[in-house]
C-alpha cells in the first residue's frame, strides 16, 4: 500500500513529460514532420489574403511618353490599394476543389468587393459558378433564379480547335493528382534541405492563440535559399507533370531550362530575394497557420517589391464544401449565353427599327407645309 502513492506519482511524471514531448523536437525537424502530416491530408479547407506590401518602380525611367507615365504612376498606386481573399476546400479523394474568390479594393475612403465563388469537379471536368455579378449583367432564364451556372469544360474546350485534348488535360483527373503530387514533393524536399538555424520558436501572438496554435515557428531565408527553395519546388513539379504524362517532351525541355538555377542565374542576379515565413502549428501537429512575405529588391534599390500572404488551415480530412449542385440546382450555361444573344438580337432590332422610323419621320412632309405650297 505504501508504494502506490509513488506508482501514481511516477506515472502522472511519464504522462506529462510524454505529453510534453510532442512538441519539443528541433524546429526544423518539427516542421517537416507537420508539412508530412499537412500534405498527406486527403482533404482540408482555407482561408487566404494576398497583397502588395511594396512596389517601387522608377516609372521617369520606363520608356513611355509623358502623357503615360502619369497613368502608370495612378496604376501603380492603386495597385497597392488591391487585395486577393480566397476562402475554399480541396478534397483529393473527390478531385474537387471549391473556392471563393474576392477581389478587394480598399484605399482613398473607396472600398470595393467583387466575390466569385467556383467549383471545379476534376472527375467530369465541370465547372460551377455561383451567383455573381454576371447574373445582374446577363438576362438569366426565368427558372434559374438561385441555381448555379454549370459549364462543361469538354463541351467548351472543342471551340479552342486543335488545343483542346492539350487543354482538356490540363483540367483533367490526371493532371490533378500530379499537381498536387508534384508540389508536395517539392514542399517536403525544399524544407528538408533548408538549414537548422533557419527555422526559430516564437512566443505566441494572440492571432496565434485564436487559430489554435501551440508553437510559432519562423524560417528566415536569404537571397541564396529563397531561389533553392523555389526552383526545388518548380522542379519536381515540372518533373512529376512530365512523369505522369501531363507534360509532352518539348513542354518539359522547355520548363527544365526555366528550373536551372545555373541558366537563369544572370537574371536571377539582379534582384537580392528574401523570404520569412511565420508558421503556426497545432496540438496534432498539422499546420493550422502561414504568413507568408516575399521580397525582391534590384540591386540599386529602384526596384522593389513585396508580397504578403496570409493562410488559415482547417478541417484536415473532412472538408466542408459550401457550393452543392445537387441541392442548389443548375443552369446550363448554354442557356444562358442564348438568352444574352436572344435579349441582344432583339435590342439590335428595335434600334434598328426606331431608326427606320425616326428616318421616315425626318422625309416625310406635314400637310400643313404641302397644302401652303399648293396654294402659292
């Protein structure tokens, strides 16, 4: 009896230093354990933000004439005012993925929204598109009120001619899978290869405490590694495209030449890159959060510019799709594009005929101004 209280002591010891230890390996090697969880997820929903942190650019220097560089400098400026959200799904066992994407403008007290939400069925190659703009623009079908508009791809892709097999693969299940294969592997050997110091813990923010998150890892990388780190990427990409028959062997010469660090190194040269990235990791070890900031400075400093992209993970393995065909009903997309032509057609023939009309009226001569002429 009198050990017991030890027994119980000693084990609670183990359960908490065992509970203690899942989040206490190197921060490099923490990472890459969580990016082999993350990407062998078969599923997963996001959330994402990307803008324009910097752009610098001599426009006195472009050659155009003055009356232009006045709009490019306005381009420019507005540009910084523009961001790109896309909250979706991916479900690799579906081969679908959902995306809403939302264009957002926000500077000189004008704030500006413009959602498109998206489902693309890799499977059928269809594609869906939910309420947006276009339904105001374009005269719908009385019934489609509320449905999605669906687009077959493979019915679409025969006006492109002789690309359409070409472009039809490239939509296809095949290229969906080595796409996603492609990155993954790309991830996962680009991060092996990164240095130890690179990757540092962090206290947690409040962002981080709100996601969910239980260890802030940061990975600082310089000019050198930023370019490794993308054309690994790139590369196995590429290679895996090529592997699986998405790419033809001219297609792949051609982008193997772009991923040779050594070929593209004289234009490489002229800009100094830098990448931070701030990744949050849950209690299961997956990624629940990336800030992702890039930046690209010349050499003397005229040219910058910088990137930021915020990313949220979730639902690992059960991912929750908004956009449902099958309960929200659809139109044929066909059907709408007959209607825009039918609306347009009758439009044109009433101008035509009011013209006609208001021509007639022009040569047609009062009675009043006839009987005058008569009596004279």
């Amino acid at each position: 009896m009198p050990m017991r209280p030890h027994i119980l002591v000693v084990l609670s010891l183990i359960s908490f230093l065992v509970a203690g230890c899942t989040h206490t390996l190197p921060p490099h090697q923490e990472v890459n354990q969580a990016l082999h969880k993350t990407l062998n997820s078969s599923g997963y929903n996001y959330s994402s933000k990307s803008r324009i942190t910097n752009l610098t650019v001599p426009v006195k220097d472009l050659k155009a004439v003055a009356s232009k560089q006045q709009y490019l400098e306005k381009g420019l400026e507005a540009a910084r005012g523009f961001s790109i959200i896309a909250d979706g799904a991916i479900d690799m066992k579906a081969k679908k993925s959902e995306v809403l994407y939302n264009l957002h403008y926000d500077q000189d007290n004008l704030e500006v929204s413009i959602k498109v939400p998206l489902l693309l069925d890799y499977t059928n190659q269809t594609l869906y598109i939910g309420t947006t703009l276009f339904n105001t623009i374009f005269p719908m079908p009385p019934a489609s009120k509320g449905k999605l508009i669906k687009v077959d791809l493979n019915d679409l892709l025969k006006l492109t001619g002789d690309k359409s097999d070409k472009l039809k693969n490239m939509l296809g299940q095949k290229n969906f899978d080595a796409v996603n294969e492609g990155f993954k592997q790309g991830i996962l050997k680009g991060f092996a290869n990164l240095k130890d110091e690179r990757f540092i813990d962090q206290p947690l923010t409040g962002d981080d405490k709100a996601a969910g998150v239980v260890r802030h890892i940061k990975v600082t990388l310089n000019h050198e590694e930023s370019v490794t780190l993308l054309l690994t990427i790139a590369d196995t990409l590429v290679q895996r495209m090529y592997q699986d028959g998405v790419l033809s062997k001219e297609e792949y010469g051609t982008l193997m030449i772009l991923t040779d660090k050594q070929k593209i190194d004289a234009y490489l040269a002229k800009f100094s890159m830098a990448v931070i990235l701030d990744i949050g990791l849950t209690s299961a070890g997956q990624i629940s959060r990336i800030e992702s900031r890039f930046s690209a400075v010349g050499k003397d400093n005229r040219y910058q510019v910088g990137l930021e992209n915020i990313s949220g993970f979730s639902r690992y393995d059960a991912p929750l799709f908004s956009i449902k065909p099958e309960l929200a009903g659809t139109v044929d997309y066909k059907e709408i594009l007959e209607a825009y032509l039918t609306a347009k057609a009758a439009a044109k023939a009433e101008a035509a005929a009011a013209a006609a009309k208001a021509k007639a009226a022009e040569q047609e001569v009062p009675p009043k101004e006839e009987e005058k002429k008569i009596a004279e």
